[in-house]
C-alpha cells in the first residue's frame, strides 16, 4: 500500500545512452484480473509473471480475505484456489486496496451479487477517486453501497440477496466499469449486459472465456456489446502474465528522447486496446520498430526496439485511440516536450481522475521545467522544445502516482538540468523494479534526502 509510509524523493540527472534489455513486468491489467477470476474459479489457477507490485499484492490480499487460498512460490509464480461463483466468504476485516482503483472497483464488482457485506479503503489517493461510476450499476443488480460524501471511499458495499441481470451502458470510456458490471454479472442468473461506446481494453472479456463463461461481443451501432450468461462454473486456468506495454512505456520513451540510445523491450503485449501509444510515437517520427512479432496465448506480442529519435515532431493525437493510450499520455508528454511543435491532446478528462489529476500534475511539473503547456477540461496541449532544449532543473509533486513520478525521472534523462520527483514511492504500486531497470540501461537516478 503505498502512500502510507516515509516520501521518497528521487532525483534523475541527464545520463549517457540507454542501452540493452529491458525485461519490464507482468501487465497490471492481467495481474488484477487473474487473480480475481482465479478466486471465483473452482480449483486452481496457476499465474507465472504475475507482477508483483503493491496494487497486485493488495488485491491478492483481498482475494485471501474473500475466502481464496492464494499462495507466492516465488518468482512471480502464483495460486489460487478459488471459491467459486457465489462463493466468495465475507471478510472479517477492512479491505484496503491501496493505491489501486482497478483493484477496488472490480472487487467491488465481483462481491456485488454475493449476498455479504464487504467495507473497502484506500490511500490518500484511492480515497479522493470517484466510486459512483460502479455503486450506480452494482445498484442495478440490487447491492447497496454506503460511502463518503461525493461517493468516495471508505465504503460499504452490502451485495445483493437476490442479484437480477443487468443491461447498462456505460456512461464514459472505463474498463473499470465494464469490468465491475461483468463480474457482478457472473453471479446473477440470466444475461448481463455491457454496451461500451468505445472500445477500452478487453482482457476481462477474453479471461472470462478462457476461463469457462459464455460471453459473446458484437460491433453494434452504439459501440461494442457484450453479453455475458450468468452462473456459470469457472475452470481454473494456467495464466502466463504478458508483459505490461504501459511499463513498457517509460523506457521506450527515455530511449527516444536520450542521445544515442538503443533500447530493446521483448515481449509486449500489442492488445490494439491497449498499443495506441506506439502507433502515436511512430506517427510522431519515433525510430521504433516491433521485431520477432507473434501471438501468445491469443494476444499479439513483439519485442520493440527504441532508439534515440532527435526529429521527433509534434502531432494532433487521435482522441479515438485515447482509451488504447490512457496511462500513456503522462510520458508522453514528456516525449512532447522534446518534439518539435505542438502535441494536442484532447477527449482525455478522463486523466483527471486517475491516481491524480494527470493533466494538472504534469502540466504544473513540465511548466516547472520549462516546457510551455495549455490545458482545457479534457484536453492539453505540450509545446515542444525539440531535443536539448528542455530546462528541466525542478522538483516536481508525483501526487502519490507512480506514472508521474516516472514520468518525471525520464524527462530528467534528457533535460539540460537535474529533475526532481518528491515521492518515488507510488511507483512500487506498479514498477517496483524500475529504479534497478533504468539504471542497468545507463539511466542516473538515485534517492535524494527529504
Ligand atoms: C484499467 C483500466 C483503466 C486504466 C487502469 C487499468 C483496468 O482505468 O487507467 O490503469 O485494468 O481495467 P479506467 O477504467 O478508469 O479507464
């Protein structure tokens, strides 16, 4: 859980080139989810490359409190015995998720139509996020739910006696949602139903029918709708975790922006729900290029190779791939700000609610540094610097979100001045290894003094 212990503030200093390997972690997304469906699964599910980050280890606690057996061989191997559809035990204690809004909502989701009574906290962060966006559908199945004002956490969720199918469309882009909505609707008879507008990132859809569920997705004239049927028995899995593309991101992005870099990042899961980045790099003139390209366990892989790209221009990113790209837009910002022209960014308030205002915190750190940035409700725009143009020589806040803090100490890797973060912390909740990682590719970045 992070945010509760002592700040750690971190300082990256421009570096030499970032050369070699980069074997980042398990994919958080995939993390979640396995562990979630291998607790509601009869039998054992077996993980290899599970990340072990302290949003991932949070849920797995949660899972044990539920009434799973999970159990840590060691080196990202897993188990879960899980309980079953309906099965889930009511904890005896508070379930505390953390920093992870992925983890809390979807548990939520998954306890919804069990009839049990499961209070949820979080960190500082957790805490300010907007739960509303799942208490309304769980609602529709019959659970009832007592939060803090603004429907923050912590919170109360009573799952429903009786659970009825639901058909519910959700009112923003959120994978967090849909997910909630599928996994209440597991435990409820009949077909439930999730019409998305636009499509955000699949893998509960493509876990459930791995795992056993009848769920069927079609394009229809309002987005993509996926009927799930409910109660049905889910067969434990051997789950080997990808790759995570949105850790894959940071040192893709140092290598494009630090001089006479050469980085290569095997194995990445290319799900085009979650690539959009890459497609946007490429369009901006980034050298980077998927080799060995190939599918594993039905999803698209390729190892990428970045190198530095000293004619990187700005672009009008696509607002359509925003859901593909949405943990991105923080490091890429930071690419922006070494391009040549404007990046515009729009259709994205959804950054407003992540683990922070993802647009108010780098716009507030990049201006520190001296990159120029506009911004509206639901867009931004980075005025690129173009390559060693970049002031840097400031501390920024990471607001307890370890993709800004990481951010930050990239952007610190090509910037004429030392770039400073005041809590590194966060960025165990999803990349514990990236301090060692970054620096194994020749990146300079150490722990300052408070
Ligand atoms: C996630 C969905 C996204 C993403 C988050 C992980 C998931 O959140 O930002 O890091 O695993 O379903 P939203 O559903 O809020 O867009």
């Amino acid at each position: 859980m992070s945010g509760h212990g002592t700040p750690i503030p971190m300082t990256s200093r421009k570096c030499g080139p970032l050369k070699g390997e980069a074997r980042v972690p398990g994919d958080k997304s995939i993390s979640h989810r396995s562990l979630i469906l291998g607790a509601l699964s009869v039998g054992e599910t077996r993980i290899s490359g599970l990340l072990e980050g302290e949003d991932v280890l949070d849920t797995a606690k949660a899972m044990r409190a539920f009434g799973a057996e999970v159990v840590d061989h060691g080196g990202g191997n897993w188990s879960v015995h899980g309980v079953g559809v309906g099965g889930f035990a009511e904890p005896e204690n508070v379930i505390d998720c953390g920093n992870s809004g992925t983890g809390v909502r979807l548990i939520m989701g998954a306890m919804a139509t069990t009839p049990i009574t499961a209070t949820f906290t979080g960190d500082a962060s957790l805490n300010k996020r907007p739960m509303a966006r799942v208490t309304d559908p769980i609602a529709l199945f019959g659970a009832r739910s007592y939060g803090r004002s603004g429907g923050r956490l912590p919170m109360t969720i009573v799952g429903a006696e009786t659970p009825v199918p639901v058909t519910y469309t959700t009112p923003m882009p959120s994978a967090q949602v849909k997910s909630a909505v599928l996994l209440a609707g597991l435990n409820a008879p009949g077909q439930t139903v999730v019409i998305e507008a636009e499509a955000t990132r699949d893998h509960t859809e493509r876990m459930l029918a791995g795992f056993g569920a009848e769920i069927s997705v079609e394009d229809v004239p309002e987005g993509r709708r996926i009927t799930l049927t409910g109660q049905p028995e889910l067969k434990p899995q051997v789950i080997a975790v990808p790759r995570d593309p949105s850790s894959a991101a940071f040192p893709v992005c140092a290598a494009l922006i630090v001089e006479g870099s050469d980085v290569l990042v095997p194995n990445i899961g290319l799900n085009p729900t979650r690539a959009g980045l890459f497609t946007t790099l490429r369009e901006m003139g980034a050298d980077l290029t998927y080799e060995n390209e190939r599918f594993e366990g039905g999803e698209p892989v390729a190892d990428l190779r970045a190198k530095f790209s000293p004619d990187l221009k700005g672009i009008e990113v696509d607002p359509a791939r925003a859901a593909s790209m949405i943990d991105e837009y923080p490091i890429l910002s930071v690419v922006a700000a070494f391009a040549q022209g404007d990046t515009v960014m729009k259709g994205v308030k959804e950054l407003r609610v992540k683990e922070s205002d993802r647009i108010d915190a780098m716009a507030k750190g990049l201006r520190a540094c001296g990159v120029e940035v506009e911004e509206g409700e639901d867009w931004w725009i980075v005025k690129g610097r173009g390559h060693g143009n970049v002031p840097g020589g400031a501390t920024c806040e990471s607001h307890l979100d370890h993709r800004i803090a990481m951010s930050f100490m990239c952007l610190g890797m090509a910037a004429e001045n030392p770039v400073s973060v005041d809590d590194g912390a966060p960025i165990a909740t999803s990349f514990p290894i990236f301090e060692a990682l970054m620096a194994d590719l020749g990146a300079d970045i150490v722990r300052t003094a408070g």
